[in-house]
C-alpha cells in the first residue's frame, strides 16, 4: 500500500528536504506508528515491540521529489498487518482485530486523524502516544509549512499545521499523569493474555499489566484467588482509568479493602460530564440526577446547577 507525504510553505528552498530534517521525519513517524500499533494490541503505547511486530512496522521510502512550486513529496511503501502479523493475541483492553486492516502509515494518519478531528473526549489514546504525536511539531521549520498525509483516497487525507499541535498539546496535559496505587480484588480466571490480567476489586474491574515476565509467572498462583496488587495507575484520554502496572504483590491483609479503591483520576465534575455525555439522555435532570449520587456529599447544589448548564451547551 502506498502513501504520500507532502511538505508545503517553505519560502525559502521550497522543494528541499536536508538529510537531517529527512531522518526527524522518518523517525517521528515511525514512533507514531509503533506507539499507536502497541496501544492497540497491549492497551497501553510505550511497550517495546518483539522482534516480529518490528518487522511488521517496515516502513519504505519509495520516492522523494520536489520543486519550488510544489513542494517536497515522499511516496512510502507499507503492507498490511493481515499480512505480517501472524497469529497475534489481541489484548484483554480491548480486543481490536480491525488493526490487522491497518499499516504502519495508516495508523499515523489515524491517530492524528482521531485527536484533531474526531471528538477529543472520548479520543482513543494515551499519554505517551500523545506526546509523540504533539513531537512530530519538530519537523516544521516555519509557521507557514503545512504537511499532508493520504494513501491515494483510501483513507481521508489529513491536514497538519503548527497551530495543531496546541490541540494534541492540550489534551496530552489534561490526561493524569501515572501514579502510584494499591488495589485489591480477585484475578479473573478468563482474563489472561501476554502480561495482561484482569482484577475484580468492589468498585468494578480493573486491567492489570505487567512488563517483568517473571511477575506474570509468579502472580498466576493467586487465580481465582484475592491478591493485593501496587503498581503505577495509567488513564485514557477521557480521564479514566486504562490499567494499573503491576510493581508488587501480596496476600490481602485484613486492612487492605479498606484503604485498595478503584484507581479515579478524574474530579467529581469531570466524572459527571463524562458519564451525561455518554449518555443519549444527557441534556434531561432526571438522567443527570440519576447518576449524581456519585457526586455525594461532593458538590453544592449551586455547582449542580452550574454542571447542568455545562453539559446543555
């Protein structure tokens, strides 16, 4: 499959791509479409990828060209993951088989694709995807340069100026940072996969993760059994929780349910925003009311009042 990337808006040397701003763009490039493919199969986008799915985010620069009129033009060559990816194990976030229609390329259209056009809110991404995406700013050297990215009315083209990136740069900031919790709850026998478990607490399921192979080894003792888990919290663009990174584990103590919650990193209000505009009867009282028992003892009704008014706008 192949795509275009176009360079326009350079006054000067329009047409010219130096060898050090060539290998910038390759590189932002090919951490947006390792990022995105590793978020989509392990849930979270700063995993280092095997050996094999490194070989299925070849990437070939097939043609570059260029002149004043027109700027700089690079035709990349990519195959589909269908074709590279064998017998891969879709993760337990979410289990996304559509990825396998993607390419390497395809992916980086569509992440930018999603924070720029689609509804930043419920954007399907995380943290440090973001910030790669907000980095690809470096390859502009001017405030005039625009940079198109299409396969040929495949997929729809996306456009990228400067100004964009205040976009990407907002909403990377507004995702929590990661921080430390402890969680208790049973490990869920029907959800394992590659470093991956599921842990049912009081407050709802939580995804685990581990990147030390030899805590999945030991961890899986406690199947179907409570376990105390501390580890590093991660959320999602919307504010909510993605999955908790195992760091330690134990037997639960008498104390542990008291003081293990449901990782929350978003404030009462946002959590009320977020659940009505999920919600088809977001803009009724009843729906609003329906959900504000979340909010108890947390707000006045003054800011009830005024919460209602954001979610009519």
């Amino acid at each position: 499959m192949k795509y275009d990337i176009k360079i326009v808006g350079e006054e000067e040397n329009n047409g010219l791509l130096e060898f050090d701003r060539l290998n910038l763009l390759t590189k932002s490039i090919k951490e947006i479409a390792t990022k995105a493919l590793m978020f989509r199969l392990g849930g979270f986008s700063d995993i280092t990828p095997d050996k094999n799915l490194k070989k299925a985010l070849a990437m070939r620069l097939q043609s570059i060209s260029g002149s004043e009129q027109d700027g700089t033009s690079l035709t990349i060559d990519c195959t589909h993951f269908s074709e590279t990816i064998k017998g891969v194990q879709m993760d337990i976030f979410k289990p996304r088989k559509e990825v396998l229609q993607f390419t390497p390329m395809a992916l980086v259209i569509d992440s930018f694709q999603t924070v720029l056009i689609d509804d930043p809110e419920v954007a399907d991404l995380d943290k440090p995807l973001l910030k790669s995406l907000f980095n690809f700013k470096r390859n502009f050297i001017s405030d005039n340069e625009i940079f198109y990215m299409a396969n040929r009315g495949t997929i729809a083209e996306i456009r990228l100026t400067k100004d964009d990136f205040r976009k990407i740069g907002l909403l990377e900031d507004s995702i929590p940072e990661p921080k430390k919790v402890i969680v208790n709850g049973q490990l869920d026998e029907m959800k394992v996969s590659k470093g991956k478990l599921g842990l049912q607490t009081e407050q709802g399921f939580v995804n685990v993760f581990a990147n030390d192979k030899s805590i999945i080894e030991r961890i899986v003792s406690f199947m179907g059994k409570e376990v105390t888990i501390s580890g590093i919290a991660h959320y999602k663009a919307s504010g909510q929780l993605s999955f908790v990174e195992i760091q330690e584990y134990s037997e639960p103590g008498a104390r542990d349910r008291f003081f293990s919650k449901k990782p929350r990193a978003m404030t009462a209000h946002q959590q009320l925003l977020f659940q009505a505009k999920q919600s088809k009867k977001s803009s009724s009282l009843s729906a609003l009311k329906s959900i504000s028992g979340l909010l108890k003892d947390e707000i006045s009704d003054e800011q009830f009042e005024e919460m209602l008014q954001d979610i009519r706008r």
